[in-house]
C-alpha cells in the first residue's frame, strides 16, 4: 500500500525542510509540498524528523568467536536494530583458512536468510594470501556483490593475517574495485605483553586494556595506510578509538590516500576506567581495540567533526556477562571481545552529537547513514531520502527523553554497557523498503522480510578530492 509520510521534517547530509514523502513499491516516489492520494495510508509526522534509516557497517551477528558464539544471531540482531533506527547491516562473514570465499559466504547466506529483519550485507574475510583467495576475489566482487574484504592485523593464531596477505589484498581490490578495512592493531606485540601480564599473575579485566595500548593502534593503522599508498588502494579503518590511529588517519588524507576511518559509540561515551569496575564487571567492557584514556573522546568527535572519520560502526558482538564473558574470569585474554551497541548506536550519536552541539544535524546523518552507503556502493538506493531511493526511513522524536537499560533493550543480550545513560531523541516508525518495521515504537516487521544487498564496486568519482597518490604500483 502506497504511504505519505506528512509534515514532517526531512533531514539528509545536505538539506532540512518540512516535506511530505510519498512512498510506493517500497521506494520514495515522490518529495513535495502538500501531497495527497486517496490510496495512500497518512502517517503524520509533525514535530519530528524525517530522516534516512541508519547504516550500520559493522555487526557480527552469529559470530563463533572466543570459544562461543555471539548472543544474537541475524534474527535477535537485526530486530534491535531496527528498533534503534538502523535499516540495513553490512556484517562481517569469516573465512576458514583452506577453504574457499565462497563457501564462506554460502555460510553467512544460511545464516542470514529466512531471519533478518531488514536488508542486510557482508563484507568477507581475508586470512591468507594464497594463488586461489587471489583467484576467487574478482569472483566473489562481480558475481556476489560482495566488495568489501576485511584483514584483522590482530587476535595472533586466530584471526590474524600478515602483511603480505593485507598488502595482495589491497593490490587486488585496487585492480577490481574492491575496499580494503582494516582492524588495526599490532597483533604480535599485543600477543607478547598479553604472556607477559598473565606470567605476572595480572589476570583481571583491566590488563585486556594495559596490553593493548594505543601506540598499537597508531603503529598498525599507519602502516597500514602506508601499505595502502604503496598499492594505490583504498582502505576503510575500523573502529578507530584514539588519537594515535587518528592522526596517521589524518595525515594519509593530507597527503591525498584513499584512507578511510570508522568510530564506534562506546569510544566516544565510554572509558578505559569502566574495565576497572570490581566483581568482574570489568569483562562487560571487554573489545577490541580497548576502551581507552577519557581525552581520546575529544578527539574522535574532532575528527567525525571535520571528515577526517567518516561513519560510526556500532561493532555489535554481544556476549552475556553470565556463562560468556564468565570464560575469561581467571584469564582476561579468554573473556570473548565484543559488546552490545547495534541498537544503540542511532540515538547515541544523536543525543551526545548532535544534541550537545559536537556535529549539525547534518553532519549526523551524514555519519550514520550516507557515508556509510557511499564507501560501500549502496548509495543512492540506501543512505538518503530522495525519489528513487529504497523507501527506509525514521520517523524520529528529537525531543524525548530516556533512559537506556538492558530492561527496555531488544538485543538478546543479558546487560547493557550503556545501561543508565540519559539520551534524548528516539525513533518512532522506522520503514524498511516502505514496510513498518517499527510502528509507533513497537517491533512489527517480520523475520525473513530483510533482502540481501549486492554492493557496488568502490566508486572512486565519489571521492576524487582526496587527490593524488603515491601510486608506486600505478600501470
Ligand atoms: O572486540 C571486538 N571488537 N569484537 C569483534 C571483532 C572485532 O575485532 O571487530
Ligand atoms: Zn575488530
Ligand atoms: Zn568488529
Ligand atoms: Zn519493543
């Protein structure tokens, strides 16, 4: 059935002006003054925003990681999400060394369908370098629309890749069109103060932090833009936390490298001082790269301020504190790294950025939604409000004000790391491709009713400001 969403205020990267939207075959048909049609079902929309759904780039949903699995799968996920104003998850499928990518993705697939709740990507693992994985890459970007690979230069022994495998990764995507992210860490060294604590006898909680500290970050993120240089390549840093990694972000930038960085929520409200807390609380706070020292948070907002970080990620892995996080209570390097934010992520940027005068309101759709759909060939069917454009909006009160807690949480995950935190603004109605997934702030979508996205290769138009390359390997 056709809807017009009425006197409601549309809000994109670029623009705010009261409008009605008028939607149809799950896309926006049209933008305008005063629109009517006797077919269309009304939903008012006065004194709140009109605003494109939210983009999560970042989840891990069904994710065997630490010796279990995360708490919610694509279902309980998904349904969280949506109740938080996102609408489409791009989510990080693994690869089995050995195997091929594309039994990988066949993986992720069995996982995913008959479940989300909205419209859902992947991004794929690279763990080795090998003739095959090399072979089957262009594959996998032009047959299943996968175009995003992702190398993890930390968790030694598990998911750790060397930088031959980051470097033929980053030469290959530049060749086909694929984008390259990165979690930076220095994994070997990390692995080495890791023994060195535990030798010690240092076993709680806050040693996860102490050893891993941000010169490691910095140290990784920078080599890897370097790398990135060298290959003429793009990259995407995730999960940015601290002044170190911000700064080689910023600097590969100056020099013109298609470097690109991501923020999570917990590193810009949340401290090192929370894995401190006694009884263990400590492992609810438990992911890496770490929370860290209170000064790093001027400094993300600084650089999602200024473009120097694009988008916010909510790096959803969720662990119950009881039974999950429990496996590392005499070992912190056995407590499973990850946290509870997909839900979250939407109103926290909105309350502490744009409520507290850090980023415009534009800026902030910006961060949550349309870069995020332009850096990973979504963009202009996800990520804005414009004819044509698949039909995902929230209809969001700016003005509410609330509490989060694990009480009211849709996330099926036994605590909130937010838990307490005062916000302002929540999502009302959220549609996905014109559908109610939330309706007037209750759950109504339906599991399996989430499509599978096939991105587009990186769009290098899309970002020709950022200049000249090194480009050693240019031919
Ligand atoms: O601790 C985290 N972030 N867990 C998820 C895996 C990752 O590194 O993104
Ligand atoms: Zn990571
Ligand atoms: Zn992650
Ligand atoms: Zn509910």
């Amino acid at each position: 059935m056709k809807k017009i969403i009425k006197n409601g205020t549309v809000v994109t990267s670029t623009d705010v002006y009261t409008a009605d939207v008028l939607i149809e075959d799950e896309k926006i048909q049209a933008i305008g003054q005063n629109i009517s049609d006797i077919y269309a079902e009304v939903i008012d929309a006065s004194g709140y925003y009109v605003m494109p759904g939210g983009i999560d780039p970042h989840t891990h949903m069904d994710m065997p990681f630490g010796g279990t699995v995360t708490a919610d799968d694509f279902e309980t996920g998904s349904i969280a999400a949506a109740c938080g104003g996102t609408t489409t998850i791009i989510d990080f499928c693994l690869t089995e060394k050995g195997k091929s990518l594309k039994s990988a993705l066949e993986k992720w697939h069995a996982k995913s369908s008959g479940k989300a709740v909205i419209d859902y990507g992947f991004h794929l693992q690279i763990a080795e370098a090998n003739e095959e994985v090399f072979m089957e890459m262009p594959q996998i970007i032009e047959e299943e629309g996968v175009t995003s690979f992702k190398i993890f230069m930390a968790y030694k022994d598990v998911l750790q890749a060397d930088d031959e495998t980051l470097f033929q990764t980053l030469v290959t995507a530049r060749e086909h069109g694929g984008l390259v992210m990165v979690h930076a860490e220095n994994g070997d060294v990390i692995n080495y103060l890791t023994e060195k604590a535990l030798k010690e006898g240092n076993t709680e909680p806050i040693y996860h932090a102490l050893t891993r500290p941000p010169e490691l970050e910095g140290e990784a993120t920078g080599r890897a833009a370097r790398l990135t240089a060298l290959a003429d390549s793009q990259l995407y840093v995730v999960h940015v936390t601290c002044k170190e990694a911000v700064e080689q972000i910023a600097e590969a930038r100056r020099r013109g490298y298609r470097v690109f960085g991501e923020t999570c929520p917990q590193y810009l409200v949340l401290d090192q001082t929370y894995l401190e807390r006694p009884d263990f609380e400590g492992a609810k706070y438990v992911w890496s790269p770490p929370l860290r020292e209170r000064s790093n948070q001027e400094v993300l907002w600084n650089a999602l301020k200024s473009g120097d970080l694009q988008a916010i990620g909510s790096d959803h892995c969720s662990f119950n504190f009881r039974g999950q996080k429990e496996l590392g209570k005499n070992d912190f390097s056995k407590i499973p790294n990850g946290g509870p934010f997909v839900e979250d992520r939407f109103s926290v940027l909105f309350s502490e950025g744009v409520k507290k005068g850090r980023i415009s309101i534009h800026d902030f759709v910006n961060i949550i939604s349309t870069q995020a759909a332009k850096l990973f060939g979504l963009f202009p069917r996800k990520g804005t409000i414009a004819p044509g454009s698949d039909a995902d909006i929230v209809i969001f009160d700016p003005n509410v004000e609330r509490i989060i807690s694990v009480e009211t949480h849709h996330m099926n995950v036994d605590y909130s790391a937010l838990e307490g935190l005062k916000i302002i603004g929540e999502p009302i109605t959220v549609l996905s491709r014109g559908n109610y997934v939330v309706k007037d702030k209750e759950f109504v979508g339906k599991p399996g009713k989430g499509k599978f996205l096939k991105c587009n290769k990186f769009n290098h138009d899309l970002y020709k400001e950022t200049g000249q390359l090194e480009g050693l390997l240019k031919g």
